[in-house]
C-alpha cells in the first residue's frame, strides 16, 4: 500500500483534514501552489479542486509517459 508524508505535500492549514477534505480542497492547499497558480489552472483547465488536478487528463498522460520511460 502507498503512503504519503502529508507534511511534506499540503501547506499546514491542510495537513490534519481528512483525505476527502483535501480531495475537495482548492489546489492551492497543496505546498507549493499558490492562490495564482489555482486560479491559472481553473482559468487554462477548469480545474478547482485537488481532485480536478488529479483527473486532468494532460497530468495524468504525463504520469503514464514518466511511468514508460521509468520502466525502460
């Protein structure tokens, strides 16, 4: 099973809610997002949420290609 050092991938506000709160969170509540990067991505992705970035189509191509080259 995974696991995540919540510490070192949410800013402190974040670290002690629950998964489904960060999932709903807005993106900036992940470490090293601002509020401007949150809102170029809803603006350019519609993407609000830590879950919307999650299911980005275009985050998750590059995740499969990391993964090819990764596997080489």
């Amino acid at each position: 099973m995974a696991s995540v050092d919540l510490d070192k991938v949410l800013d402190k506000a974040w670290a002690d809610k629950s998964l489904s709160e960060i999932l709903a969170a807005p993106v900036g509540a992940l470490k090293g997002v601002s509020d401007r990067d949150g809102e170029l991505l809803e603006e350019a992705f519609g993407v609000k949420t830590v879950a919307d970035l999650a299911d980005l189509k275009y985050v998750r191509w590059a995740q499969a290609l990391a993964a090819l080259a990764a596997a080489k």
